[in-house]
C-alpha cells in the first residue's frame, strides 16, 4: 500500500497524440496503460526466416461435391504450415497493400488480430499499405476505410472493443455487393484483405476470395476466427479468439453469484449463459466453477431429453442436497437449450404451422390441432411461457425461440414438481429460484427489448493473455499468408497448450470447414459449427465430476482476470483438454 | 505464456482441511488460493505497545438531548484514539470471550474484519475465545454460534462473501429479543460482541451497548462501518467497507459499456447504480470512467430540478453530440435519483392520498384530485411508468418509489423530447437508448421480481487490496477496543490516504453519528446518513470536468480488479479526495 496516494484512473493516465479518428485523445486507466506495453511474444517460427509447405489436398466437412462446385477455383486447396529454413523464401522488399475488416459482434482480442498483420507487414513488406475498412463489411462495399499507422494502431494495442475500425454484420451476398466489393479492391488496388469474423463472415469471406480468383483479381482474401461462442474450431484451428477471455469473466461472475449463495444459503440461482446453438461456454465455465447442475445441450440432444426429464433432474438434485441441508445452489443452462429439446422443436414446428393459418380462439379450441404429445407439452408448459410462444414470432410468422427465457421456464416447471413432492412428502423445504441471463437478455412486451450488460462484459472486457497473444499471432500469420499469395484459407495457429514461442503457424483451407445447406431450393455452403463432443475430453472431464458437484458444495470462485503474475497465463480448460494437455 | 500447460482452476487447487462446518473441503481457484496468503499490513500504531487516549465528550449529528435521553448510559462518551506508548497499558495474558455477527448485505471483505479481530484476541489475548454468531443478529438471539478457530478462519482470508457466518436481517429491537440477547451474553459470559454492519445495525449495536450497561452486563458493544452503497461515514470514518471494492467492479462494467459504445457507435446507455438515497457510487463511477452524462441525486434535489429539466439537460447533450457526429453515449444515473426530484415526491404523496380513498375510474376522473403542478408530471410521464405508479403498491397501499424504473422512464422521455426537437429540426439524428442497472433490478407484472446478477457483482466479489487491509485494521481496533473495555463506540481507523503503516486507529462514540426521527410519535435514534456534499472535494471535481466529458468522449475503462502489480493497491477517489490526497 505504499502507493497508496495516487487514485486509480485519470490522474496518472497518459494521453495520446490525438489521430484523426479513433480514440481520440483517448484518457486511459492504469490498466489499460499497462496493457499497452504489455509485451506480445511470437511464435518461435515466425521470428526467423521459414518457408511455406503444403500437404495434401484438402475436401470438406460434408458433400465436398457441391462445395467443390460452389467453389470451383479455391476448393481442395491444401493446408499450409510454416516451418523453418535458412532462406527465407519471400521477395524482400515488396510492399503491399491489404485491407483488414473487423465483421460482426465483438470479441476480446480483435484489435491485437489487426496490430499483428500491421506488425508483420511493418517488419517483412516495407512500404506496405493497410486499409482498416470501417464498419464491418459495408466499409469495403462503401470503400470507406482508414489508413493505419503505428499511432493510429498503438492505443488499442490489447484493448477490448472494435473501435478502432468498427464493425458491421452487413454481407456481401448479392451480385451488385460483389461488384462494388471488387470496385474497392481495385480502386486501392488491394493484394489482399483480412476478414475477422464468425463462420458466416468466414464464409463470406471465402466467397469473397472465389469471386475475386474467378474474375483474375489479384486480391487475396484470409479469414481469422473470431466467436466467444467457440463453435467455429477444427482441428488446424484449435479455438476461436474471445472464448477465453469471455469464459473467464462469465466464470469470475459465476463465482460471485456462488459465494452470495453460499452466504445467503436460500436461493436457487439459474444463471443463463451465451453460445448460440453451442454448450461451450456454458461447459468451460462450468470446468471453472463446479455449479451443482449443468445442463449441455448437445447431451440433452443426444439422450433425447423431454422438458420433464430436464425438470425431473434438476427437482432431483434439488431434493437430495435439502436432504443434506443446502436449501441453495447454482444451476448454468446453455442459451440455446430449448433448440436440444426434440419435443420442444416438434410442438413448436406445429406451432409455426397452425398459428400461420389459424385464429386462435380464446377458448382453446386451436390446440386440438396439436398432437397428442405436443399438445401436452404444452399444457405443462408455465402460462407466461405458453404466452411468449403465442405472441412472440418472427417477421415470417415463426415462434421466436431465442426469446424464450429458458432459465424462468425452468424455474417455474421446478417450482410446479417440486410443490407435487411436497404434497407427497417427498420434499419439506422452501425453493426460491433466481434468475440470470449473463447474455442477451430479452423482456417482452412493454419493456420492448433490454440488453443486459453482460453481454457487454463478455465481449467488450479487456483481453486475457491468452487472447492477446492469440489474436497477435493470427494477424501475423494471416500477414504471412497474403504475403505468400495464398487465398480462401482461415489463419491458423497451433499446438496452443505449449508456449507461444511453440506455437505452429498456418492457415487451413476455408473450404474444408464447409458443408451446405438446402435454403429455397439451393445449396448454401455453411461453415459447420464445432458442437460440445460428449466423447470429447472436456466433456468426459464434466460428466466424471458433475456428481460429486451436485451434492457436495465444491464451488470454485476464479475471481477477476489478472493480468500479471503466476495466475495471468493460464488457458480455459476446454482448449487444454482438447489438445490433450490435461489428460 | 512459459506455464500455459496448467488451466486455471481445480487442478492446481488446493484442498484444506475440513472444519465441522463452513467452507467444506473447499476447493479454490488460484486467484483464490493467492489471496490467501496475501500479506495484510498493519498500520504501525498496533504492531507496537500502545496505549489508550481520549478526546473530549462527543455529542450528537442531531438533536443531542434527545440522543442523550435515548442513551443515559453511552451517550457523551469521548472518541478513543490509539498512540504508541512505552508500556502498553492492557493486563497481558487477560483471555476474553468474544462474539462477532454479521449484519444486513454483504460487502466485500466482511470475513477480514472476522480475521483481524481474531488475531488480535490469538496475538494479545491468548485463550480467549471467538464466538461467531450465525445467520446474523438472529444467531444472537438465538445462541447459534460457532466457535472460531484458525483452521476455520483461515480459507476466508480476503475471499468475498459473507458465508464464513453468514448474516442475516433481523433486528434486536423488542424487549423480548434484547432479553433474548441478554441471555445469550450470560450464556456464553460475553465480554464483548463487535456487530459488522450498515447504518441501522449499528444504530441497533449502540441500542444493544446501552441496554448491557444499563443491566450493569459486563458485555461490551463495539461497531463495525459496513456498506458498498458509501453512506456511512464521518470525519473519524472515513468511508465504509465494500465501497472501494463495489465501485471499482462497477466502474469496470461502465467501462466494457462504453467500449461497447463506441465500438458500435449507435446507442446511448443508461447506467443505473446501486446505493440506495444516496449517490456516492455513481459519483466515484463517473472520476473512474468519465461519462457523457451523470446526475447526481443530491444536486438534482439542491437545484430543486423538475423532471423536465432533467429530461432537458440529456436531450441538450444529446444534440450537442450529434452536431459533433458522436450518436451514442453513456448516462450514469443513481438509484435514488426519483427520490430527489420535489415534484415526483409531492405527485407520489397525491397518489399515495388518492388512491388510499378513491377507485380509479377508467375514465381518469381520479386525476382531478391532483394538483395543477401534479398532473401535468403525470401527464408527462411515460404511459408505462404512469401504469407502475398506479399498480405497484407496498403493503400500505404506498407507492414503491424504489420499483419505479427510473432509466427507462429517462429513456422514454428522453425519445419524446428528441421527437419534439426533431420536428423543428433542432435534432437529426436517430435516438436509441439501452437501459443497464447495476444493481437490484426489479421488473413488475408477469416477471415478478428479478434480481439482476450485477447485485451480486458488486457485493460478492473479493476484496481488493484497499478492502482487505481497511477491514482487517477495523477488526484488529475492534479487538483493541473490546479489550479496553470500551463499548458504544464505532472501529475507526484514519488517514487513509497514507500508506498502512500510518493509518491512525481508534474508536467514535456511535452516539455522535447520530440524530432522531420522529415515527409513531416516538423519537427514533437513527444514524444520519452521509450524502454527497455539492461542495465536497469528489462533486467539485466531477462538477469541473463534466462539461469536458460531456461533448467529447474522455472514456476510461478500469478494467478488472488486479491484484498484483503496480496498479492493485489504488484506493478510490472519492476517498483520497475527501482527505485533500488529491486536492
């Protein structure tokens, strides 16, 4: 506490020379200072002279036929992977010009993506040019852009946010996009063009680079995944950035609610978590903190769980740890949950079915068009729920599924049987659930839609470590794809549970993550999603603990990301176990 | 990244012993296991012999004959303060038994006070024996305790929560429950009890310390400054517990607000904030992080501002923005803020008049009975907070100000005058607001109450630094005090802006902090709560930078509490500016 005198924040914060844009004059705090020259280490492989090898060539992850047929001049390209060599094989001396575009929600790390191609381009193409186009992918159609330099680009050096270009979730899609898209290419006369995105954006961008190849464009395009969901992964890219450092800070927030249901000891928190279709986060963060129950979509899926089941093991488990005295407990339930349900997907099919030709008579009589099991369901379903089905639709007229509040749904179907057991004698106590959606939250009705600030702290937080030095090494990979002329691959950096300087560094044909899907009559390549693996090891790690967490309180609280010291380095637990690290 | 091989979490964890209850067979994340054997300083004063001085007689905040008539026995005592002396004056080798309890929410680094107090009795006091008091105040009345014990206390060292004990909200207030209380100190033949709590625990505290006097029990009472809200704090308590630590986990989601808010660009974000009637959380939010726009309540009620011109001064913001091309921007706004609009009182009392004796007519005859000034606010207001106003009743038929959404209500009366400016052309720009509360989050009708996660955020999370020295010296003078036979006095430790070495430690007369309320026709002791002082260091600095922040974008982000590091031991800056660190 020697340093006690100085406040946190403005006094000892430095200002920058003010650029023309971006953060202007920008006042930082300590930490984000520190993170500044917070140094960023680089693989071993890219900081000596290395050539490019390819291996074979590459298919797709399903009906490599049509894909190959959606892509005729980037499909089957091979795999390439850096590996050392005396002679550097690239022309010294050649300068380029590349536009990066940051596409879609953000992630923690994508301004370290857009330093490292910059670094790269800095120390290996001298007198290289890179557009940062603005505002996502409308910046290249608008041909709207920024020229970077190193004091544009310094002050975001491991800062969270996309503010440095910003970004967009428009597409390049039709026919007039792609034109006005290679209208900016050659007007800026662009090698090459950086695409930080999710699978869609990666898709696109892969379409991109086809268009650009077909019409003999010179303009290479590379990928670089980024998604805190984590479901866009293969196995030449271990994890998407954002994962970590979103997991971390949803972890640090499950924590607290832990240790607050510790000391109250009488609340049943229900703690909804980001991830789209996909259970990682809810998984890793389950890894992180031990909650007494998790559910994983893809398993609920798989066993072909109804809601009653859901229910049944969570009164279950509820029962039994009253039995031992802990009337509370922390229950984490994937966003996405309700899509795993196939009774819930089935009555909702005949949902979206009837209510588009019926009129829903207030006495009911329009549920006699349901199934006998849909129809069930539905009845076992809380009325504000069975409302929300009712009112909330889509502009086709679909019921809204992600609007469902899941964890409220829950808490109210626990509610209904664990009152049945205590009418039986099978349960004596008091349940009081609680609800938090650490996402997007959604209210209905007059509260139009609220965003809950979790969504922010996922995706807005600070880089981890891990991030930085992730995202830093992606961008300088992707520097080194362009530069060797490569198109249509995704950057990719490996062996990520040794040490940076261990790392391997490549890129993967986009293609080869690729399936389609029939969408009016076509086939629409898709890059497939990375679900949880129920053989998969931190699955496996979960379902061997998930037990003993139920009754036992083995409440972890990983409390905040630090950013020095022994703790700053460590990896989330689903990469490790993926890679085999911990098994 | 040279130890990236280990995940953070449960296989580097440690397991400690298990003690018959508590954190069973805990099992902690690393951060956790760190902070463990954080080192906790003590300032100087107490590492030595020392002996016991006394101030002259302490009045009352208010009112001090009848303060004194409420406590015959306690009232007019002399502040205490520690001073280095050659002999230290206490009879060593004296055990005491000792009780403590937790009281009322929780604040990070409530188990410290326990730790300090401890090893103050382990250290001077050898023999004596701690009893914790479980379940807070009820646990007194009750005899539900726990005896403490280094193993046992140990895993909570500078870990959040208060479930080493847990609280609880009960009051001492009845004679059947003082008499419950009175049998417990015989029981357990008390020489002292330290309560950890907020200001009407303390109040409760002083009660207690006056009634064992008055029985001529020789069981003393000693306080404990507990609250993140910040409101409970004089010249010789400087600030409460959890203050530090609360705003700075707020003032880091403020901060991921508004990288959010200038990496999209769009949205203009309305924060509310925690801390009751009182706005010193979101005044120490606004010097950590730099917001367009923060309204503090006690300004709001000095300048006896309508509703209207608060709505004004937004929209003003708003527009100057947007000449500037800035359409988005981040709005503080304290919890209590309603509260200290005189109009909004004064139609709450109407309403509350009326509807106690009128039904409301569907036809809105009611309104006839406000007043002028009265209907034209409610006219005003938003048809959704007119609808809460009417429906959202306390027991007493009263109106539940606290349930009133003030930030949507800003937001949608915000819209309505940007609508009427944009109609003569004095606004062009798209308004779209989001509402966040860090905090209690209430929502009415069909949703019941919800509490959002942010709740536990700010009162869960671990101590910082700052956090887990404060509370240990409170809980180490508070064993000095109990030992020198003091009761009816709040632990107080001083000048804390220096480093811990010399922070000054002592005792203050509970009686001098407070005033009376007339309720029933009785004269209550409550005390008196600390506001924001419009002429106090903190407002003045926020008062001269705020037009600064308002037009440009001065935004800060903290990012995460760090433990370690050159950053982890700043203290807020509410509190160095109170003590001139800063001036």
């Amino acid at each position: 506490m020697a340093s006690a005198m100085v406040a946190n924040g403005d006094l000892s914060a430095v200002k920058f020379p003010a650029p023309a844009t971006g953060r202007v004059a920008a006042v930082y705090s300590e930490v984000q200072n520190s993170r500044l020259d917070h140094a960023l280490p680089l693989p071993s492989v890219l900081k000596n002279s290395f050539k490019v090898v390819e291996g074979p060539p590459s298919s797709a992850a399903g009906h490599p036929e049509e894909i190959a047929k959606l892509f005729p001049c980037v499909f089957g390209q091979p795999s390439t992977m850096l590996v050392p060599s005396q002679l550097g094989e690239f022309p010294s001396g050649q300068s380029l010009k590349i536009g990066v575009v940051l596409s879609g929600g953000q992630a923690p790390g994508g301004h370290n993506v857009i330093s490292g191609i910059f670094d790269y381009l800095q120390n290996s193409c001298k007198g290289s040019t890179l557009y940062g186009f603005k505002g996502g992918p409308a910046g290249i159609m608008k041909c709207k852009y920024v020229v970077l330099t190193p004091e544009y680009i310094y002050p975001y050096r491991n800062q969270g946010g996309f503010d440095m270009i910003c970004s967009g979730r428009d597409k390049i899609e039709t026919p007039e996009q792609f034109k006005q898209a290679e209208e900016t290419a050659l007007k800026l006369d662009l090698d090459g063009l950086l695409v930080i995105g999710g699978d869609d954006s990666n898709t696109n961008a892969c379409l991109l680079a086809e268009n650009f190849r077909s019409k003999n464009l010179k303009t290479r395009v590379i990928g670089c995944p980024k998604t805190i969901d984590g479901d866009l992964k293969c196995k030449e890219v271990p994890t998407s950035f954002g994962f970590d450092t979103a997991c971390k800070i949803y972890a640090e927030m499950i924590g607290n609610v832990m240790t607050d249901a510790r000391s109250t000891g009488k609340y049943y928190h229900f703690v909804r978590l980001m991830g789209r279709a996909a259970s990682h986060i809810t998984l890793e963060c389950a890894l992180q903190t031990h909650p007494n129950i998790t559910l994983i979509g893809e398993e609920v899926a798989a066993k072909k769980e109804t809601l009653k089941n859901v229910t049944d093991y969570i009164a279950d488990v509820i029962c039994k740890r009253a039995e031992l005295g802990y009337n509370y407990g922390v229950i984490l339930i994937p966003e996405g949950l309700i899509d795993f349900i196939p009774e819930v997907q089935q009555l909702i099919a005949e949902l979206n079915e009837i209510l588009a030709h019926e009129t829903v008579d207030e006495g009911g009589l329009w549920k006699n068009k349901l199934e006998q099991q849909s129809l069930k369901l539905f009845e076992l379903l809380p009325p504000a729920i069975q409302e929300q089905l009712m009112l909330e639709r889509d502009p086709h007229g679909n019921v809204q599924v992600a609007k469902i509040e899941t964890e409220k749904m829950l808490i109210q179907m626990v509610e209904t049987e664990l009152e049945h057991r205590k009418q039986r004698g099978a349960y004596k106590c008091q349940f009081k659930g609680q609800s938090h959606f650490f996402g997007i939250l959604y209210l209905i009705l007059v509260f139009s839609i609220m965003f809950s600030p979790y969504r922010y702290e996922g995706r807005c937080g600070l880089p981890s470590n891990f991030d930085s030095s992730y995202c830093y090494a992606l961008g300088y990979a992707a520097g080194v794809l362009l530069h060797s002329g490569k198109t249509g691959l995704i950057s990719s950096v490996g062996n990520l549970a040794a040490s940076v300087e261990e790392w391997t560094v490549g890129g993967t044909a986009l293609t080869s993550l690729m399936d389609v899907e029939r969408r009016h009559g076509k086939f629409k390549p898709v890059i497939k999603k990375a679900m949880v693996e129920l053989n998969g090891a931190p699955f496996k790690k979960f379902a061997s603990m998930r037990e003993e967490w139920a009754i036992n309180n083995r409440y972890i609280s990983p409390g905040p990301i630090q950013f020095v010291g022994p703790v700053a380095d460590r990896v989330n637990h689903t990469l490790l176990l993926e890679l085999g690290a911990e098994a």
